[in-house]
C-alpha cells in the first residue's frame, strides 16, 4: 500500500473555483501544508495525501478569499452617524470632526477588529486599509489573522494622530520599518486625494514608498467636485497633474477613479496605474460610476473594494459584487459588460494584482498562501445551481460564507470566528460607540 503524503489541512469534495486554470474543477480538493497551497486538483487524486483537519466541502463551492481592495477599517465605529449627503459635505462637516473627537488607538483598534469580524464572516481574507493610527489597526489585524496592505493616511491639515505632516512621513518610514517583514501585513504610503494632499506632498510620498518598494495608494477623481478642483488648481486632469509630479507606476493604486477621461486612461494604462473600484459607496454617495469596462478594454488592473462602512454602509463583498455587475450593465446600457465570472476575477485576483499580491493570494494554486472561502450551496436560494460563478455574483450572499482559511490557518468554522472573542470585540464596539454619541451632541 502506497504511503500517503501528510500535510495539514484538506478541502475536499466541493466544486473548486481556482480563478486559474482549470477554472471550474468538479469534486476537487484543495491541500495545504504550513501557510501554502500544495495540491489543487480531484478529490480522488487528493486521497494521496492525509491530514489532521479535513474539510468536508460536498454541496459548497471553494473559491479563493475575497480581497477587499480598498476601506477605512476602524470606520465601522462611525457607521450611520451621517448618511444621504454629498462627499465634500460628508467628510468636512461629520466625518472629520468626528474623527478629530474620537480617534486614539484604542478606538482604531477595536473599530478594526470589529472589520475584521465582519469581512472574515463575508469570505474576506485580505483587505487593504487606509486609516489613522495605522499602527493599531496593524495590530488588530495581525490578532484577527487576516492580511492587510496598510497605510497611514496623509494629509496637508493636521493629524488627529501624528499632528503636522513632516510628522505623518515620520511616522509613515517607522510603520514600514516595523511591519515590512510581517508575513500578513503589507505597509503602503497612502496619501488621502489631490483636493487634500499638496504637490510637494505627493511627490515626497512617491520618494517614500519607491525607497522602500511598497504601493502608493491615493483617493483619485473620486467625485466631478475632485476632478474640477484638480482642473482649476492644476490646469490639468487627475493623471495628467499626476504624471506630470511624475508619481505614477506600477506601484500606483488610484481608489475610486471615477471621473477620468480617454487621454487619462491612456497615461494610466501606460504606467502600469492599477484601479480599486467601490461602486455601492460611490452609489450612496451620488459620486458617479467608473468606467470599469473601458479600463478593462486597455489592459488596466482593476479589484474592487467597499470603501469604509460609514459611506457604503457594510463592508459585504459579496453584495459589493452583485452591485458591480448591475451598476455596470445599467450605466453602460449592455448586458454583457462585467460578467459573472469577470466580476469575481476583480473581486480576488484582480485585487491581488492591484496591491501586488498576485504573486501571493488571490488564486488557488500550488506555491500560493491558503487564503481560501467555502461557501454553503445547500440553499433554497442557490438551488438549483448550474453556473457556480453566476450563483457567487447573483446570488449567494455573505452568510453562505461556511469556512475562511487565511495562510492556511482555519478562522471561521461553521460561521463562527474560531480564533477571536466576538463577545469582547462587540463590548468594547458598545462601549466606543458611546463616545461617538456624546460627540455630536
């Protein structure tokens, strides 16, 4: 008898989505030793192996973790405290005062573990977070075992957190110092937009993040007010400004890009430039709508994101991808623009791509970290299934989340976070939560 191959978990007997090829693998198994991949194909081939932890998978399908490629995690703290308004008056007259009142790295931590909870139970296993405090909210994530791109948000204005912004570069080279080498987070330089952030700013974040060879990831042409600015500060486009500064590349990520012409997509596609789209915050607040297709059309990386949950109002992948392939067949009057299994490309390895993680997550396969999602297909609503991928975009929501495996490590079993207190995070959430209402009196 031929001796089986020990390793530490096994997925097996679901429909594997590997977001590779093969795409679609029938009964098929997924096996992972330490952090990494090390077999994905049949669950018949996949009896050559043996492991302490086996996954069941009949009636699910496995796809890998979802990657939300763009939020404001702590946000969670200050979900509907302002809704229905316009993004300037949004952030300028609740957003940042509210900051301003409540911010420490108590409220970043907790605010972020409570993200955390919420993406992981959705299928979410990486996220890419731009926020105050990062150093706390790098911590959160570290404990909640998910991966994170993080960075310190940037402005011209003073910092809640760090105070002037000789001061935020400061504190952004020490938070790249201390986590470059962390095996789940990913440090960035995340200036906030070009109505916020000045010339000289821009350029000595770009200095900053090619020094240390890590995205730059900026708020760009996110409303018709944010393109309008830049034309009449700048004379110029978002990307034209931008690469005239001589900012963009392949490490650049533009959140939003909304409002962006052809010339625009022509200097973006040149420069490797990679999008996060959020369409259901850029919906909630009248921002407009990107246009994926046409970037796509040009080769251009494109993952999607939530945005934080106080403009989305969730941080719900699953229905994020739902909205994308709606809101684009509706402003785009065609049916066929972002189909279901395109959408879910955007949601994992497009994400992963645009954060530069494709060679790391987004895709099941041999050599890659275990971040993978189960879903549960014995559902009324998912039955009966004849196309995985349309049931994932159409239909499935983020309950029928089962499992979520991060680097290879189980940590949502049953819909149950296994390896954090729920309790705790929803105490403390109470308890901040209170801080807020006693600041907008």
């Amino acid at each position: 008898m031929t001796k089986r191959i020990e390793a530490d978990l096994i997925i097996t007997g679901g429909i594997v989505l590997t977001m590779g090829e093969p795409d679609v693998i029938e009964s098929g198994a997924v096996v992972v030793e330490n952090s990494d991949i090390v077999f994905v194909g049949t669950a018949d081939d996949a009896e050559a192996y043996t492991a302490p932890t086996v996954i069941d998978a009949a009636d699910c399908v496995v796809i890998p973790g979802l990657i939300n490629g763009h939020t404001h995690a702590a946000m969670t703290l200050l979900r509907g405290i302002a809704d229905d308004l316009p993004l300037e008056q949004w952030l300028q007259n609740y957003i940042f005062p509210a900051e301003a009142r409540n911010l420490d790295d108590d409220f970043v931590y907790w605010g972020t573990k409570l993200a955390c909870a919420e993406m992981l139970l959705g299928g979410v296993t990486t996220f890419c977070d731009m926020y105050l405090f990062e150093d706390s909210a790098a911590r959160a994530v570290r404990d909640m075992g998910m991966r994170g791109v993080m960075g310190e948000v940037l402005y011209d204005f003073e910092s809640p957190n760090y105070g002037s912004i000789e001061k935020g570069f400061e504190y952004t080279e020490t938070f790249i110092q201390t986590w470059k080498d962390d095996p789940l987070i990913t440090p960035s330089v995340q200036p906030h937009a070009l109505d916020t952030c000045a010339p000289e700013l821009l350029v000595r974040a770009k200095e900053i993040a090619d020094t240390h060879g890590v995205p730059l990831i900026v708020h760009v042409a996110e409303t018709e007010g944010n393109r309008e600015y830049v034309r009449g500060k700048h004379d110029a486009s978002s990307f034209v400004y931008l690469d005239k500064l001589g900012v963009l590349g392949e490490n650049f990520v533009a959140d939003h890009a909304v409002w962006v012409d052809d010339e625009e997509m022509e200097i973006m596609a040149e420069r490797g430039v990679s999008v996060i789209t959020n369409p259901e915050s850029n919906m909630k607040l009248a921002s407009g709508t990107a246009p994926i297709h046409r970037y796509r059309e040009r080769g251009i990386t494109v993952g999607l994101g939530t945005d934080g949950a106080a403009s989305n109002n969730n941080l719900d992948m699953m229905g994020e991808m739902d909205t994308l392939a709606k809101l684009h067949k509706v402003s785009d009057a065609d049916p066929t623009h972002l189909g279901a299994k395109e959408v879910l490309e955007i949601a994992t390895i497009g994400g992963a791509r645009a954060l530069g993680l494709g060679e790391l997550t987004g895709s099941l396969a041999v050599g890659k970290m275990a971040d993978i999602a189960v879903l549960d297909f014995n559902k009324p609503h998912l039955t009966p299934m004849y196309d995985p991928f349309s049931h994932i975009v159409y239909a499935a929501l983020a309950s029928d989340v089962r499992d979520v495996i991060v680097g290879g490590v189980p940590r949502v079993r049953g819909r149950r976070l296994v390896t954090t207190d729920m309790d705790q995070i929803m105490a403390n959430a109470i308890q901040l939560a209170e801080r807020v209402r006693s600041s907008l009196k």
